[in-house]
C-alpha cells in the first residue's frame, strides 16, 4: 500500500526526468538524474541527526579500543547502561579532560579503500559501553525496488535547488524552488523529529548522570502550609 514513508526512487527519477532542462543522457555524468538524487540524499542525511536513522551498538574492545560499525555515519552518544534498562547511566565524552569517560575517535583514511573508523577510550570501561550513531543511506543504485528514506516531493526539491545552484538559475522559478524546500524540510521535521519527547531539564554531574536535589518549601516555619514542589534546582 502507498502512503508516506513508500516513495520509490524509480518514481522520484520520472518525476525529475520531466523538469530536467534536457535528456538525462550525454556529458560526463551519463545519469544527471540518478547523480542528483544521490546528491540530494546525502544534503539531507547531513542537515539533521535524523531520529529514524539512529542505531545502537555495544562495542567489543581490544585494549580499550573497538572498529565502528560499517554503516556508521556521526556519533550521536557513547554510554553504559549498568541495568539492562534501555537508559544510559553513565556517559562518555570525545577528548574528555577526565580520563574515567573520555575516548577519541580516529579515522583511518585510506584512499584504495575508504575510512576505517576506530574509538579508543581514555581508561577500561567498567561496563560495555553502546555507540548510538546516525547510520549512512546507501546511494540509490537506479535498479529494482528501491524505496527512499526521505519523502520524494523533499528528495526532488533538494536535487533541483543543487541543480539550480550549478547551473545558475535566477529568477522566479529559482526563488519558488527556495521557498518550497524550506516549508518542505520544515514540514517533514515537524512531522518525524523528536516528536512527543518529554522536554525537561536536568541538572547533571560531569558524566551525564542526573543530579538529584531535595525538596524544599520556601514556607517552611512561617506558618503558611504550602505544597512541597519538587525541585531539581535547589538554591541552598
């Protein structure tokens, strides 16, 4: 059944196909449309840490370091979770100056084959630590059933403002593009980012640990009976 998240890349390139200037054949790219939304795909995977593309994995160290996931694109966090509880209990923190939590990430860049990425932490960690990361979107390859992340009115929008750019479109039909993929990028991450997250503030020590504080009542011991609101930011 289509809907929101089935856009198919075949679909999208049909769609591109009709407002491209000119055939997509010819010239040094041989597939303007394909290298486009590949193009467009990878603007938008870097605009935001997309919520619906970040992946957990406990780490297997040897001598305090461990290989990054294939598909790893940005750390998001690194953490232990003690209890098996789902939550972090205790964080860990690029070049910390405290070597109980720091670890640095290293990329070993080699042109024949690419990045290798390795984390190395400061000290042993007492638990196993979980790299949460924004995994990489494979490019679209143009063949069989390809489905896109991201919706393909966004998709398009993104490829013809990158097109536009380069090929020096001015005027209008430029500006309308412009206006478009704002309320398009706009609209999508209302609509999929962080949605019904519980906003709140939290005191928290130098590993990420919630700070918990007492209670108090500024009425206390004048006769006034007041509630006891609780209160992460004590001023005592």
């Amino acid at each position: 059944m289509a809907g929101f998240h089935s856009d198919l890349y075949a679909t999208i390139e049909k769609r591109l196909l009709d407002w491209l200037p000119y055939a997509d054949t010819g010239g040094n790219v041989t597939n303007l449309a394909k290298d486009l939304l590949n193009r467009a795909q990878r603007e938008l995977w870097q605009y935001r840490a997309w919520e619906n593309l970040i992946k957990r994995q406990d780490l297997t160290l040897t001598a305090k370091a461990a290989s990054l996931p294939a598909d790893f694109g940005r750390v998001v966090s690194v953490f232990h979770d003690t209890d098996g509880d789902g939550m972090p209990d205790f964080y860990y923190f690029n070049r910390s100056s405290y070597a109980g939590n720091g670890y640095r990430i290293a990329d070993v860049f080699v042109k024949a084959t690419g990045h290798a990425w390795t984390i190395t932490f400061w000290a042993s960690p007492s638990s196993t630590p979980t790299l949460e990361y924004q995994a990489i979107l494979e490019d679209f390859a143009g063949t069989g059933t390809e489905y896109s992340f991201f919706p393909g009115d966004l998709l398009m929008l993104t490829a013809q403002k990158i097109h536009g750019a380069e090929a020096d479109m001015v005027g209008a039909e430029f500006g309308v593009n412009k206006q478009a993929w704002q309320e398009s990028i706009r609209d999508y991450e209302q609509a999929n980012q962080w949605v019904n997250i519980n906003s709140e503030m939290n005191l928290v020590d130098a590993v990420g640990q919630t700070v918990e504080m007492e209670t108090f009542d500024l009425f206390e011991g004048s006769g006034d009976v007041r509630n006891s609101f609780d209160n992460s930011y004590d001023n005592r």
